[in-house]
C-alpha cells in the first residue's frame, strides 16, 4: 500500500496535479481557498502571481490550538490556551519580573536616544514601549516558529472569529505583496502575530512604521521600526500624553468591588474621598486628582486593587486582558524601582472556560451584562458575580468561588 500512495503522489506531480491530499480537510481547505479565500484576495488587489505563489499548495495545520469543525462556528474553546486569561496570580512571578528588568535596564541604555526620539514624536514613554517588547518577545528573543499564512489560513478556515482571520490573512498577501518580507521569513505565533511586536498582519498596515530611515517597515529585525511602531499603535489607539497608566491602592471594604471599570469611573479625587489611597504611603500626582480614575481588581477581592487611568485601557487594545495590561504598567514601573505589587494573589481554583461561560449564561439569565458569554473573566462578569452576591446577603468577592 504504501509504494503505491508513492506512486500515486509521484503520478500527481508529474500530471501537474500536486501533492495527494493527505489531511482529512485537505479537500476542503482548497475548496474553501477557492471560494472564499482568493476571491477577497483580487478584490483586495492581490495579484494572481501572489495569490499562486502563496496559496497554491497550502494545507491547514489542524496541531494548532483552539479550532473547531470546518463549516461550523468553533465557539469558545474549553480550556484556557492563553495565561492572560486564567488565575490572574499565576501571570506575576517576581522572579520573571526580576529577569525582565534586567536585561530592559541594558536595552534601555544601548537604545536610549533612539528611545527618547520616539516618545519625543509619539508621546508614549520608553518604559512602556520597552515592557510591551518584553512582554510580546522576550526584547525579540522568543522563538516564533509558526508560517503565518498557514497559520491565519487555518484559523480563517475552522478557528474562532473566521470573518477576521479571513481579514487578516488577505492583509499578509498585501504584505507579502508589497515586497516588506518574505514568506520564509514571515513567521508567527499560533494565534498569527507577526515579529517582535507581535502584530497582527492589519496592524502591520495600520501601525507599522519606518524608523530607522531604510525604507522599510521592519518589525521583524529593526529594533528602531519595532519600537517606534509600538508607539505608533498605542498614539493611534489613544494614549494620553502625560498621564501614567495607573496606581497600586488600597481600596477600603466600604467601596464594592463591583464599582470596578471604565464606564464606572470618577475624578481621582473624588476615589481619595471616598478613602482610596495608593500602598507606597504617598499622595497622588498633583497633575492626577482631577483626571478621571477607574476601579480595577483583576482578581476582585482576592487580589491587588489598582486606579487606573484612560491609558491602561489603551494597552488592553494590544491585547485584550486586564492582566495583560497590568503586565505591562508594573513591568514599566519596575524599570525604575525594582519593587514587586505591594497586594497578594491569594490561591484561587482554575476555572475552565467552559465553566465560566456556563456561569456568564446563568448570569445573563437573570439580566446581568457580563460583556458576552465567552468564557472570558473581565471587568463586567467580575462586577456581575459581586452585584449578584451583594444581591444574596453577602460579601462582594466579585470572583468564581
């Protein structure tokens, strides 16, 4: 048997057929190319030369994580891929902050003017642009070994959100086509983010920017176009200039941890009022008390109580987790004064998000906003669980007990 599938792989080269398909979609992966696929490829611009050259013997990598059945919407998976969105305690090991800094520290000096230039014209601090390329790719150290055209072309074929990653694999072919990378080169993550920022290829062409003056946006191998295109992304999703992305507090049991949130904030002020203070013992900034400050305990009351400001919700739109952002803001802070989060973690169970879907449904149910049943613990189902436990008489943990 298997001489003859050599031979009849060998017979479909020769007749120009390609290799024999060999995966259990393989046939309607191509369909769907075909189909779909290369008809929003020529509307987009793409040349039939790229779309042969890049399309024409793809096959889907079923090993990635997360995908579902062809032709039908994968759903929320049920466990948690991403550590971003589970134990929150988990996403905080001092000693990875401690290698981090580190080696930030000496980047910091080696690129120091290239640094200040950019937050000089973005507007976004170093420390910031710095703690994202630490988080992203390890200072663009982190093993990237997915083909992303394969990789988005699984996702748009069975992943979750199949209309994006559709999207976003005609923008690598735009990318691809332009002549800003090769294909060999062009390497990703499973979920399809590309080089040291991790972008998105839509990002790419949104935010990406030339730095350092050689004509082409690298994101790849330029720490200067890597940099200055993180800044790029942050100024364009609304970074306010002169604010910090927030502050470590103390939150006194009389304000509910459900009052956390960006549509739930007050004056910084009026937070000092009602008795927030920040853990270092010191005042807010002058310049702070009048700005807007928002309620964040990642963990409710099982963990570090912050007030964050406007810009901390700018880097959730790198990334849509509240540990993710916390990351990032600490990890900034750390470059300075090496000092961990001053509140615990304490342990609490991993949920799968299965089960944190179930509850979101029980919970919308009876008419709380949990922000969509994704399986996901954001600030609106943490709010809603708290709301729902003051309902019943009890203490406001705003947590999966």
């Amino acid at each position: 048997m298997r001489s003859i599938r050599v031979l009849l792989a060998f017979f479909g080269v020769l007749v120009g057929m390609g290799p024999v398909l060999a995966g259990p979609y393989d046939a309607e992966f191509r369909q769907f190319l075909d189909a779909v696929v290369i008809p929003e490829a020529k509307r987009a611009g793409i040349s039939n030369r790229v779309i042969q050259r890049e399309l024409k013997n793809l096959t889907p990598d079923t090993s990635l994580p997360g995908l579902g059945k062809p032709g039908r919407d994968a759903g929320p998976p049920p466990v948690n891929y991403q550590a971003e969105f589970r134990a929150p305690g988990r996403y905080f090991r001092n000693d990875q902050f401690t290698a981090l800094v580190r080696t930030g520290r000496s980047l910091r000096t080696k690129h120091q003017k290239t640094l200040t230039a950019i937050e000089q014209r973005y507007g976004v601090p170093g420390r910031i642009i710095l703690a994202i390329w630490a988080r992203e790719s390890a200072y663009g150290n982190a093993k990237i070994p997915h083909d992303a055209v394969r990789v988005l072309a699984t996702r748009a074929f069975m992943g979750q959100r199949r209309a994006t990653f559709r999207a976003e694999l005609v923008a690598a072919l735009q990318i691809l086509q332009s002549g800003a990378i090769s294909r060999a080169r062009m390497r990703s993550s499973w979920g399809g983010a590309m080089g040291h920022p991790q972008f998105l290829p839509t990002s790419y062409l949104k935010h990406a920017v030339d730095f350092d003056g050689d004509g082409r946006r690298d994101i790849w191998t330029s720490v200067p176009d890597t940099l200055a295109s993180i800044a790029n992304y942050l100024k364009n999703n609304g970074w306010v200039p002169g604010r910090d992305w927030g502050y470590e507090a103390s939150v006194p049991a009389s304000i509910s941890c459900a009052r956390e949130g960006p549509d739930r904030g007050q004056k910084i002020g009026a937070w000092i009022a009602d008795g927030v203070s920040r853990v270092s013992g010191r005042p807010f900034p002058d310049h702070e008390v009048n700005q807007p400050g928002y309620l964040l305990m990642p963990a409710g009351r099982l963990g570090p109580a912050f007030i964050a400001t406007e810009n901390f919700y700018v880097l959730k739109t790198y990334n849509e987790s509240d540990v993710y952002a916390l990351f990032v803001g600490h990890l900034a802070d750390r470059y300075g004064n090496n000092k961990s989060l001053v509140g615990t973690w304490k342990k609490v169970p991993t949920v799968s998000r299965g089960n944190v879907r179930k509850l979101q449904l029980q919970l919308e149910g009876v008419g709380y906003d949990v922000g969509g049943a994704d399986g996901l613990i954001g600030f609106k189902t943490r709010r809603s669980i708290g709301e729902s436990q003051q309902k019943k008489g009890r203490s406001p943990t705003c947590w999966i007990g």
